[in-house]
C-alpha cells in the first residue's frame, strides 16, 4: 500500500475523544495526553527552560555592568588630631558612587560562551523531541498490545462457546447411550483448559491496558477503554527500502540533531580554550562624592561637600596570561578529546538509527510473509475444521479428531492476528522514522 494509502486506511485510529470512564481512547487522543502528562517529557521541558535563562545570561553578560552604592560611617574614641595630639572625637562620613565596566575583547570567550548556551538550548529541545519520539512509540506499542489481546480474548471466548456446545451434544449423546462417559470427561476437560485460556487472555489484556494506562500517568485503568481499528480489510504495504528511510530520518530525528549539536558545541568549546591565551581587555568608568564633619571642628554644609567632593574616573585593565600553570593547555587537550568523543558519539547514534530502521524493515517483510502465510493456513484450518465437524456429527470421527482440528484453527486465528498487527505496526513505524508521526 502507498504511503497516503496507509494514512487513509489507518485514520479509523484517529478520532479523538476526551473523557476517560465514559468514550474510548483514541491512538491519536492516547499520544497527545501522554504527551502534555508524561513526566520526563516535563522534566525535559524544565532542563529546556533551564538552558533557555542560561543562554539569556550569556547574551546579557556582553553588556556593560552598573553598579551604585551609598555608605555611612561613624567613628567615636580617642584619635590623633591634626596637631598631632589625641583627643576625643566624633566623627562621621557619607559617600556615594556609581560606576560601570565592560569587557572589551577577553579572546571572544564571551560570544562563544554565548554560542554555546545557544547550541545547548537547541540540544535540549532536540531531548525534548527525542523523549516525545520515545513515548509517542511506547504508547502505539502498548495500545496494539490491547487491540491484539483483545481479538485474542474473542477467539479464546469463542473456543469456550464451541467446546460448551460439544459438552452439551455429548450430554445428550450419553444419555441415550450413543457416546461414552470417557468422551463427555475428556471434552468437559477440553471445556475447562478453554476456559482456562480465557482467563489467561483477560489477564493479559488487562496487563496491556495497565502498561498503556500507566504511560499516560493515568491514576487507575479503572474504565479506561480504546476505540479499536478495523484493520481486516487494510492492504499493507512496506515503503521503500531502508537506505531511503534512513537518509528521511537522518534530517528529522532529534536524536541525531541533539548529537550534531553537541558536537558543534564541542568545536565551540575548543574556541574558547584557545581565547584563554589572549589578555583580556576591560574599561571602567565611575563617578563618586562624600560628605564628612568631625566633632570640635567646623564643616562646610552637605550640598557644599558634596559637590565639591565630587570627582569622576575612566580605566582601562590589560590582562595578559603569561604563565597558567598549562591550565590553558590542558583545557584546550580537553576540548580537542571532547571533540573526538562526541564524534562517535555522533558516529554511533546514525549507526544505531540505521539498525532501528533495519530492524523494523526486515521485520515488516518477515511479518508480511508470516501474514500472508497465516491468512492461507486460517483458511485451510477453517475448511478442515468445517469438514471434520460434519464428520463428528455424523459420527464418522471422535472427539479426539474434532478437538485437534479446532485447535488447528483456534491457532491459526490466533495467528493471524498476531501477524496483522505486528505487520501493521511495523509499517506503522517506518512511516514513523519517515516524517516523525506515528499515525496507526
């Protein structure tokens, strides 16, 4: 089936409802609430924040600083005089400032800091996507998981309803002396192991709702309940091949963006390690003025103090790194093997995609054929197990013959089931890795 194709037919997915105990739960309506609930999706929004204000305070750090200050002091006690004698006085003092610095060139250190808290922000919101990548996957898996246990439990229920019946028409049988209290045991035995296959597919269905409830942070599966496809009449297709799914994904998964960001980062710290060889040049600039009067002695008036203590100052600072104890250069070693390491990292990430994609490709085709195959052997079973139960009823085989050949097509119902869904999902995920929605 074409890509559009497996869009079209696999919309029946789709269509969202909202209330958990009262409608069922769409696929679509399942990865949206996973999403807005999930709790490393939060905790990675929060980190994305984080680095978020860390890239504002880079940014900010290449403006000039100002600061003002104001003090008051008070001195009391014996003290030397400007006649050179001690007495005791009371004095007091108020001064006021301001004063700015900037950093003029350190190295371009600072704008390869601020290039770094950039890169860094855009890392994190590519973990971000990754995680929602991760969960939107989890979440599909666990909701085929329910479809599959489900059609599951209706063929174990539908084996209990077959074997019931035969336990009936024995019944009667023995009564009349045409079948034996052996066979009526055996069957009711036969009865009993469907029954027990029932509870095992409940059990399991129920599992599966537990693993899909708990993804969505849902506090109980107590009504919880999906809307389920009807996926018997679908045509499944495999897209392309892997190669070309893999050079679609390498420009749109996030976890292969996160890691070529990283490694950008890795160059921009190898930057800065080298600007910790260069001086650094600052300039500063401040203004300032006081107040004073000590007792005994007469002082000018405050607005007077104040203005003729004013005075104003400029600086420049040079500073140059002239011997480091090789911190710089051990820094710079350190970038440069950072840099290689993120490499592989890089390297292994593109690696370990492509055997994603392999692996959900080779096992489409495999499904596929187990599909196909399937679909023949239910077939088959199904007109052996028709023409075996006319013979039972005519009394031309015994109950040991009915009983294999409808487990016969018990198992391969069960089957194609199995095959339908795993097919559909693996398909399902290839599209996934094709445009970053998973749409079932």
């Amino acid at each position: 089936m074409k890509t559009t194709g497996i869009r079209t037919a696999l919309a029946a997915l789709l269509i969202c409802s909202t209330a958990q105990a009262t409608e069922n739960w769409t696929l679509q309506q399942c990865i949206d609430y996973a999403l807005e609930n999930n709790i490393q999706i939060r905790q990675s929004e929060i980190a994305a924040s984080q680095r978020d204000i860390d890239y504002n305070t880079a940014r900010n750090n290449r403006l000039p600083g100002v600061s003002a200050g104001a003090s008051q002091n008070w001195s009391f006690g014996r003290g030397l005089t400007a006649n050179n004698t001690y007495d005791n006085t009371n004095t007091t003092s108020t001064s006021f400032n301001i004063g700015t610095d900037v950093t003029l060139f350190a190295g371009r250190r600072m704008a390869s800091n601020v290039k770094l808290a950039e890169l860094s922000l855009e890392a994190a919101k590519s973990d971000l996507e990754r995680i929602k990548d991760d969960v939107r996957v989890s979440v599909a898996q666990a909701f085929i998981q329910i479809v599959y246990d489900r059609s599951i439990l209706d063929v174990a229920r539908n084996q209990v309803t077959i074997d019931s019946m035969q336990v009936e028409r024995l019944t009667a049988l023995a009564a009349i002396g045409k079948a034996s209290n052996a066979e009526v045991a055996s069957q009711n035995a036969t009865l009993a192991q469907s029954r027990l296959s029932v509870t095992q597919a409940e059990n399991n269905l129920n599992l599966a709702i537990l693993t899909l409830t708990q993804l969505l942070e849902l506090p109980s599966p107590e009504g919880f309940a999906i809307s389920e496809p009807d996926t018997r009449n679908l045509e499944f297709a495999i897209p392309d091949n892997p190669e070309i799914i893999y050079e679609q994904a390498l420009g749109i998964k996030p976890s292969i963006k996160s890691e070529e960001l990283r490694l950008e980062q890795t160059g921009t710290n190898i930057g800065i390690a080298k600007g910790g060889f260069l001086p650094t040049l600052s300039f500063s600039a401040g203004a300032g003025t006081n107040y004073y009067t000590t007792s005994k002695f007469k002082s000018d008036a405050f607005g007077d103090q104040i203005k003729n203590n004013f005075s104003q100052y400029i600086g420049l600072n040079l500073s140059i790194p002239v011997f480091t104890r090789n911190s710089n250069r051990n820094n710079l070693r350190s970038a440069r093997l950072s840099q290689i390491n993120q490499q592989m990292q890089l390297d292994n990430a593109r690696k370990q995609l492509y055997k994603e994609i392999q692996q959900a490709y080779y096992n489409a085709v495999a499904s596929k054929s187990r599909y196909e195959s399937s679909q023949s052997v239910e077939s088959s079973a199904q007109e052996s197990f028709d023409l075996m139960q006319a013979k039972y009823e005519g009394g031309k085989a015994n109950i040991t013959e009915f009983n294999e050949s409808k487990n016969r097509l018990v198992t391969a119902q069960a089957d194609v089931l199995k095959y339908r869904y795993e097919y559909l999902f693996n398909t399902a995920l290839l599209e996934f890795y094709r445009n970053s929605v998973f749409e079932l």
